[in-house]
C-alpha cells in the first residue's frame, strides 16, 4: 500500500511539473521568439524565420527605432498617465469596495456588485464616441486629463468588484471588535482591511497597470498632437509603415513589452 501511494504521489508530481513546464513555455516562447526576431534581418528571417544565428543577429532595428522614433517621450508620456491612472482608480476604489462590504441590506450589497460585474462586460468600442464627444464638450481632446478619466471611469467597476470580493473574505469579527474598541470606518479601512489585502490589491493593482499600458483606442482617440501620443498608439502607426519588415515590427513590440516585463 505505502509503494502504491508513493508511486501515485509520484505520478502527481510529474503531472503537476509538466503541466507547469508546459504553461511557462506557452508564456515564454512568445516573448523569446519576439525578442529573436526583432535581432534579425528582413532576409534572414525570411530565409529561416525560426532558426538562431548568433553570428548574423544585429541591433539595427532598434537602433532605428530609437533614431527614428522618440521612444523616451512616448514611454514618459504613457508612464506618466498610467501611473496617475492606477493611483486614482485605487484611491477611489478601495474605500468604494470597502462601503459596498459595510451596507447590512444584503439586497442592496448584492445590487451593487452586480452592477460593476456588468459594467466590466461593455465593450470599449460602444463607449468610446460618447467619450469623445463628452471630452470635446470639456474642451479636453489632445488633453493627457481626458485619457486619464477615461481610463479611471473605465477601470473602476472591475477594480471595485475584485477588491470588494476580496474585501470579503475578511472576518467581520476582526472589524466588529476594532469598533468595539472605539474604531471608526476610516480606521478599520486605512490600518484593518487594507493592510490585509495588500496582496490582492497589488494584483489588481498589477492587471490594471498592464491593460491600461497596452490600451490602443481610448489614447489613439483622444490625443492627436504627436508630441503628446502614448506608446502604444504611436508604435502601431509605426509598425503600419514598416509592414513588410516583420523584425521592424518585432523590435518595436518588444520595446512595448520591455516596461510591462521588468
């Protein structure tokens, strides 16, 4: 019996490293044939798009990119908007999850978190001409304020919706003895709740940070002015140019990439 399990816990193991191995390949095949092709030249990818020359890897596209395209602008633009981006969504969203766990009608609590389940469903695409309409009417087109709301209206239910479920998970007994001591909302959300769930808030935190990065429509619409656009958008002109330089276009999405991976 005790060789029967062992050889079972075994074979568990073997699947369980496998399976991993098998999804850290799919995750990082990508990326490194990427990375591989952008250190290429046009003819030599053609002449063998999945082979690895050391001796005939170049850095000429991104020596071109980087001459040719004001990378460091685009990125400080981008970073500089996401960053502000994810601190209001955070600033905003944490109390909101936290006041949604504190309502006692459940009927009500149960309203509103559906609610920013269904709002996370609507594509950007339906919203974006009413944005745009709502944001020329401010006068903020070509204005990084008008990507920012967006981004901080567009984000929110989602983040709320996470982080109240969460929120959750969170005895109510640990919050009702910290009122019992004297403790106020305020107190229970900034020293209890949130120090409790920095790990999930640094996930959400993270995913967001990554869609916004790698939003396209929403800045492309609203920033036309070329020393203000995102990189993102301004890559994707860039990369329609060079169509038929498939490395070009490598090396360009891996400097996209680069942020997000460090």
């Amino acid at each position: 019996m005790k060789k029967l399990s062992m050889i079972k816990n075994f074979l568990n193991k073997i699947i369980q490293y496998s399976f991993i191995i098998i999804t850290v390949i799919f995750i990082i095949y990508p990326l490194f044939f990427t990375f591989i092709t952008s250190l290429k030249t046009k003819d030599v990818y053609i002449s063998d798009p999945f082979g690895i020359d050391i001796y005939k890897l170049t850095l000429n596209n991104y020596a071109k990119i980087l001459m040719n395209f004001d990378f460091f602008a685009k990125f400080m633009n981008t970073l500089i908007v996401v960053v502000i981006s994810i601190l209001l969504i955070l600033f905003l969203a944490i109390p909101s999850a936290y006041c949604i766990n504190t309502i006692k009608r459940k009927f009500i609590q149960t309203i509103l978190i559906f609610s920013c389940f269904a709002l996370m469903f609507i594509p950007e695409e339906v919203l974006i001409l009413p944005e745009y309409n709502l944001m020329s009417k401010l006068g903020l087109i070509n204005n990084y304020l008008s990507v920012i709301l967006i981004f901080v209206a567009c984000s929110l239910p989602e983040v709320v919706f996470l982080l109240s479920i969460y929120f959750k998970a969170i005895p109510h007994e640990i919050i009702d003895s910290a009122k019992i001591d004297g403790a106020d909302n305020f107190h229970c959300l900034f020293h209890i709740v949130t120090p409790m769930s920095k790990a999930p808030i640094i996930v959400v935190a993270i995913t967001t940070v990554i869609s916004l990065w790698n939003t396209f429509l929403i800045p492309m619409m609203m920033l036309y002015e070329e020393s203000k656009k995102l990189l993102i958008p301004s890559l994707s002109g860039l990369i329609t140019k060079h169509s038929t330089s498939p490395t070009y276009q490598m090396a360009g999405m891996f400097l996209a990439i680069i942020p997000l991976i460090i």
